[in-house]
C-alpha cells in the first residue's frame, strides 16, 4: 500500500512539473501575444472611431473624418506591426547594427551615405499645411499605442525599447522602401562599400524582388477586372495591410497600406480603384563637387565606426571614380501629398517613385501613369511590369482572354505559356537517345504547370539553362547535373526539391530558432505562371514571397486578396502557417474582435 501510494506521489510530482513545462512553455513562446485591447484612447481624434478585425488579419477602420481614419490606421499598424515598424525604422535612420551587431555595419553605411534619415527630416520640415496634417494624423495613432504595443514579440529577445515615433519617421521608411524597389546593385569599385551594404540591408530585413510586380486590367464577358501581384522578397512578417476605410460622406476604400506609412499602392472604391508598383530607379553620372561629410555608428557592443561620403545635388559620390550613384532619393523629396490625394480620389504626381501604375475612374476609363519598362497593351487591356518576366505573364493572360468570367479559377493557374512555347521549340529540334528516353518521356508528358510535385517542370528547367547548340547534348548536360543534385532515380525529381519557399524573421541568425526560426512551404509555381513561385525566365530563384489582390471593377463588388497566412500569436501558430496553402480574403471580412478608440 506505501508503495502504491509513493508511485501515485511521484506519478503526481511528475504530473505537475509536465503540467509547469507545458505552462512555462506556453508562456515563453506566446508570450508575445497582445490581444487588441477593447477601448483605447487617442487624444487628437475628434470623434469615437473603430478599429474591426478578422480572423484573417485584415481590418476595417469606422471614422467620421479622413483624419480620423488615418489616425485610426496608425493606431492599427502600430499595435499589429510594431516590430516591422521599428526595425525599418532602425533600417533607414542607419541604427541596424545598434540592435543587430557587426553583421548589419555595412547595411547603416549604406543607408547613412544615402542619407535616408537626413532627407526624411528635411522633407518633413518642408511639406504643405494638408501633409502634414496628414503626416502628423498618422504619427499621433502610432504613439497613442506604441507603449503598449512595444511590450511582445521580438523586442522581448532583443531587449529593446525604441523611441516614440516622429512624423518624419514615415518619410524614412518611404526613402528605404523606395530604393529596395530596385534591383539590386551589382556592380561597385574596391573603393566603394555600395555594394556590400545594399546586400547586407536587402539580406537582414528579407526585402527584394520588388521588381517582379506586375499589375493589369483586362475586359471580357462584361467583366473588366484589375489585378496586381507585388513581390517584396522573403520577410515572414505582412509588409502590406489590407484595410477597408469607412469615413462618413465616403465610399468606402478597400485595399492595402504599407506598413508603418498611410500609403496605398492598392485600393478600389465605386469610383476608382488603382494598382501602383513600387520602382525608383538610379543612374550612374559624374560626380560633382561636394563636401566630405561623415557619421558616427554605434554598435550593439558600443563601438563606434566612421563612414565618410560626399553627396550633393541628389549625386552620392562612388569612391575615388568621378562617377555617382543619381538618384530621386538623394533630394529632400517626398511623395506623401500624392499618396494623400489618390485616398482623397484627386490627381497625384509622384517625385521620389516613378508612379508607375494602372487606374480606373468610375467610368471604368482605364489610365497607365509612371514609365514601367513593360507596357504590354491588348484590346482588351493592358498590363504593366518592371522585369523581362512580366512580358511572358502577359502572353498567358493573352491566353485566357475569353475566360475572364472565370477569372476566380484560373487566378490559381500552375501553367505557363512561355514554358509551352519553348519545350515546343526545344521538343522540334531534339534527336531521340536511349539515353535521354526517359526525360524526354516526362518533358512529352508535361502539362507545363509548375506543381510542387512536377518532374517534367523540373527537367524543363535544367534543360534551359544548357546553351549548347545541340539540344540533345544540352539535355544530356541538364539530366547529368540533375543526376548528381538530386539522385539517379528521375521519377524523384519534383519540382519543390529545386525550390523550397522559405521567410524570415529579422533578428540576429543566433536568435532565428524555435519560434522564430525560417518558416517553409514546398515550393510551386513559376514567374510565368499567376501562382508566384519558383524562378524567373533565366533559371534564376526568384523571392517567395507576394501579395495579390484583384476585383471587379465595378459597384460594391467584391475585392479579393491572396497571400500567405502567418500568425505566431496563436497556438501552434507555425504548425497552421506551414501546412497551409496561401489563403483568398474577400474585403472587407467578418469582424472578430473590435477596438473603441476614444477621444
């Protein structure tokens, strides 16, 4: 009887200390989780506002004034996005290395010569009475937040607490994310650090590819509908926010911000609705007379490192060359009061991006604003883009012409119709060899969709990238490679085993495990192809990460927008995301929580 009576004892210690571990373990990985608090109050709000959200992360924000509203979308970004906010902030001001260490120096001596901060404040001190209005709405929703929403996530494993936000901190996060739209610089001199600092910034915070996007209109079986794609690299965390603004005296908004500004590269209301992709483009030129100016880094171990430069006239000298990087940014320039007046559904002029766009009035008149390097025109519509990729995008759509109607279907389309056209090419010219019989068999057999589990895709794609003018003994090459990456056995060389999608949270590589390590999907789709994935037409990987959103372009129909779904304030939050497909948000969704934000 003692016996049974000591083994329930110790069945029960050991009980409780796995009941303890489960709860200290609940506690140190959800920790983060901040749940939207009922009421909150905002001092400069003129009247009650809401802030709606759905179980899907997209929100709705009630107001009776503009002002109001884009206080109430500070005040949402701020308590969803506190992190994203913050470390593009510590980004653009040249502070990475402050909470990251040595690795992120070279990122602040890029972002310290570009003087992002610096512009920022000066464009902030120049603007017009109404932007900075508007600036300043946006700011006070932040702050009126920022205490608490500081309190969770990664700034507990950092330890960090950041300053309140500033208005002219927008204006840095627009000049960052202005010169990541671009691709990335390639080619600098030894005496020149560009280079190493424009691959440390895009590698720590997980931003690139913007480049990819594409947007486009088309009419058909008395639809007309417009669709965008961005790509905006490999970050785990939304760099967009869908949002549906109701402003009294409005119709409402439905579309998407960028993180930590109230700007909208994506929105539909009754009476227009736009598509802007973001590009800033540089040029090489000769240098001009200029000061040697320097700033003072310091780093998480509390050194300090000097970065000198020259930089005047919107020209940042490149080392000892007499040539400079010229570029929009390097101007104390902002694009605020047209971000402002596309919400306000008046003509914008944008200065620091190249505007580049598609826009529809209520009329259903279709305009292209900016100059994007691919202006694909069709009776039936136009698409635009900044890549060779988006040309071969366009054939497909021309391909689905008659299908609009189905527009909901084949927007989940695995199959490319340049992919067609260059097998076909390729099929034409190839002597048949015992050796090449099997490949040749999946290449016959392929459907030209870029499913995770496709072999054919796979062997297509080695193919490509041999350029010997025999195409048997380019294919030859294509399986040997194959053969030694991936193994003898063709029947286990599946398209996800070449490419696996993989995001990132940004913090030191030591602290990226458990709850923050890499999340990862198998990988599918193609940049031909309108499920984003894989690589581009030159076999190179190309960002996993994009955010799409489509619509009809007419009255209070509905808007659609598809993207990855990650929320690790959940339990098994990772578990959820990983074994997901990307999800289809219909905007505005159902609420599932509300915050009253007080005057």
């Amino acid at each position: 009887m003692r016996l049974m009576l000591r083994l329930f004892g110790i069945g029960c210690v050991m009980a409780g200390v796995l009941v303890l571990g489960a709860g200290l373990f609940w506690f140190y990985d959800y920790r983060s989780t901040l749940v939207a608090p009922r009421d909150a109050r905002v001092p400069a709000l003129s009247d009650r506002a809401y802030v709606h959200a759905g179980a899907n992360g997209a929100l709705v924000v009630e107001a009776t004034g503009f002002h109001d509203a884009i206080r109430s979308l500070g005040f949402a970004h701020a308590l969803n996005h506190a992190w994203t906010m913050a470390i593009w902030r510590q980004a653009a001001t040249g502070q990475l290395s402050r909470w990251l260490g040595g690795p992120a120096l070279s990122a602040d001596r890029l972002t310290r010569q570009l003087g992002l901060a610096d512009l920022a404040r000066t464009a902030a001190n120049g603007l017009s009475v109404e932007d900075r209005r508007f600036l300043d709405a946006y700011t006070e929703g932040v702050n009126a937040v920022w205490p608490l929403a500081i309190s969770k996530d990664e700034f507990l494993i950092l330890g960090v607490e950041p300053a309140a936000w500033e208005p002219w901190h927008v204006l840095s996060i627009e000049r960052l994310l202005a010169w990541l739209s671009e691709p990335a610089l390639t080619s600098c001199l030894p005496d020149s650090d560009l280079c190493l600092g424009d691959q440390a910034l895009r590698r720590i915070l997980h931003l690139h590819g913007f480049e990819y996007s594409v947007a486009w209109q088309r009419t058909g079986g008395n639809r007309s509908v417009l669709y965008q794609r961005h790509v905006t690299g490999a970050y785990a965390r939304p760099v967009y926010q869908e949002i549906t603004l109701r402003i009294a005296g409005w119709q409402p908004i439905r579309g998407a911000s960028i993180i930590g500004t109230p700007f909208f590269p994506a929105a539909f209301s009754d009476s227009s609705a736009w598509a802007l992709l973001l590009s800033s483009p540089r040029i090489l030129g000769a240098a001009v007379d200029a000061d040697l100016q320097s700033a003072r880094i310091t780093t998480a171990d509390a050194n300090e490192h000097l970065t000198t430069f020259r930089r005047a006239q919107g020209r940042l000298s490149i080392g000892r060359s007499g040539r400079a990087l010229i570029w929009s940014g390097l101007l104390p320039d902002t694009d605020i009061g047209a971000w402002r007046a596309l919400l306000q559904r008046r003509p914008a002029s944008f200065t620091l991006l190249r505007g580049d766009g598609i826009h529809a009035d209520a009329r259903q008149q279709i305009t292209v604003s900016g100059q994007p390097l691919v202006q694909h025109q069709h009776e039936q519509g136009v698409l635009i883009g900044n890549s060779a990729d988006a040309e071969a995008v366009a054939a497909f759509i021309d391909s689905r012409i008659d299908s609009i109607p189905q527009i909901e279907i084949w927007t989940r389309d695995l199959q490319s119709r340049w992919s067609a056209t260059a097998l076909s090419s390729r099929l034409r010219t190839v002597e048949p060899a015992p050796s090449i019989a099997t490949a040749l068999n999946y290449l016959e057999n392929w459907d030209y969709e870029y499913q995770s589990y496709s072999i054919g895709a796979t062997i297509f794609s080695e193919w490509m990238r041999s350029h010997s003018p025999d195409t048997a003994e380019a294919l030859t090459m294509a399986i040997t490679r194959l053969t030694h990456r991936l193994g003898p056995d063709q029947s286990q060389w599946r398209w996800d085993r070449l490419h696996t999608e993989r995001r990132y949270f940004v913090l030191p590589q030591s602290l990226q495990v458990d709850h923050f390590a890499p999340l990862t999907w198998p990988g599918r789709g193609h940049s031909t192809t309108l499920i984003w994935g894989g690589e581009n037409v030159d076999g190179e990987p190309v960002p996993p990460a994009s955010w799409e959103m489509w619509m009809d372009l007419m009255p209070s129909a509905p808007v659609y927008v598809r993207r990855r779904q990650i929320d690790l304030s959940v339990p098994l939050g990772r578990s959820i995301a990983e074994a997901a497909t990307p999800i289809i948000i219909g905007l505005p969704t159902a609420t599932r929580r509300s915050t009253v934000l007080h005057p």
